[in-house]
C-alpha cells in the first residue's frame, strides 16, 4: 500500500521586511574608582608618611602630604589617592614596600 501525501505549498505575499531600529544610545558604565588609604600605625614617623606620600602619589605637594600625614595621626586613617584600580594597586603597592600601614583598596 502507497500512502500519498500532498502538501499544499501556498505562496506567501511578499512584503518588504522591517527591521526593528537600533537605539542610536550608547550605555556606557564607566569603571569604579578604588580609594588608597593610610592607616594610623605606632611605626612610622610623621616624616616618614609625608615623604612616601610626597615620593609615590603623583601631583602630591608638600602641604598635602603633611595635612594627610596629620589626619592620618589624628584620626585613625586617610584616603591619599582615588582614581582607577590600576594605578590604585600600583600606589597601594608602593606605600605598602615603603613601610605605610594600608587599608585594603575599596571601590570609591
């Protein structure tokens, strides 16, 4: 026995094909900032800080670094630098050989 199907292939009207608009709206997230800070210890000497501040924070005036140094001592720590985490673990890292107490980076 032959089973014959047939299929009944109608044809489709052809209608041109919209293609759904692109957002012409670029999202862009920048990334996160990281915080270098200093913390209090009873090692380093108020020279010692503002020298390492002054030597490894870029744009880092004389003023600044004692003003931070002095926060540093008074109360407890300070945030010596905030930009990206690159340059972050790279200041972090330096101030850390250096003999500086750190906090560990945080995102700003």
């Amino acid at each position: 026995m032959v089973i014959r199907v047939s299929l009944d292939v109608k044809a489709m009207a052809t209608s041109p094909t919209v293609a759904p608009e692109r957002s012409s709206q670029v999202l862009s997230k920048p990334y996160p900032n990281y915080k270098v800070i200093v913390l209090n210890d009873d090692v380093n000497t108020f020279k010692h800080v503002a020298e390492c501040l002054i030597k490894y924070i870029p744009g880092m005036t004389s003023d600044r670094a004692w003003s931070l140094t002095e926060q540093v001592h008074y109360e407890g720590q300070a945030i010596v630098w905030v930009g990206p985490q690159e340059q972050a673990e790279l200041y972090h890292q330096q101030l850390n050989r250096a003999g500086l107490t750190m906090a560990p980076l945080e995102a700003a």
